[in-house]
C-alpha cells in the first residue's frame, strides 16, 4: 500500500493509482476532466478556520500540522480515506497548494501512514 502526493495542477499518470482530491474547496481553473480524481473527499481538508490561520505561511507549518491532525482524529472522513488508502495498491492525494513541502497533503499523507 503506497500513498503519494501529487498537485491537481500535474497530469495525472497510470502510476497514481487511485486519486483523491483532498482539498475543502475545487481548484480555481481546473476542470474535472483534468483534475482526473477517482474521488473528491473534501471534509478531510483542514476547517476553514485552520485554513485561513495557516495562509500557507511556512514558518506556520508544525503548528499547522499539528492543529490538523487534532482535527483529522475527530473526522469521519479521515475514516473514509483510511479505507480508500485500505482499497487500493497505490493512491495518490491530490491537493492544489503552490507550496509542495508545506501543505494538507503532506499532513495527510504521513498521518495515514
């Protein structure tokens, strides 16, 4: 069982697997066509609150992490993509975020493994 990461904005590749979006809110300009997620389970994204705390702000980042995975053990959804992750050789989070080290995906996927 492997989980990756990958930006939504990246064309997607037999070697993603299953893919799941995990971003709260669609990325601007993308199409579903070209998203090309098997999945969108948006209530696993950081809350709205924590999401306008962070601002993407690196130096933010452990807390951000921290305050996420507090989050993530009261969230169903969590639940829901540990079964997907449970399902599937190879899924790959997809996530919108400029910053590819800093970033809900990044959380999510040491957090599922």
């Amino acid at each position: 069982m492997g989980v990756k990461i990958k930006r939504v904005y990246e064309k997607a590749a037999p070697g993603d697997g299953y893919r799941v979006l995990v971003d709260r809110v669609w990325p601007r300009g993308v199409t579903k066509a070209d998203a090309a997620v098997d999945e969108w389970v948006k209530d696993v994204g950081p809350s709205t609150e924590l999401r306008t705390w962070f601002g993407h702000e690196a130096p933010r980042f452990a807390a951000f992490a921290e305050k996420y995975r507090a989050e993530l053990d009261s969230n169903p959804a969590a639940d829901r993509l540990r079964t997907i992750v449970s399902e599937h050789a190879t899924v790959t989070l997809v996530y919108s975020a400029k910053d590819e080290e800093h970033n809900q995906a990044v959380v999510l996927a040491e957090y599922l493994s």
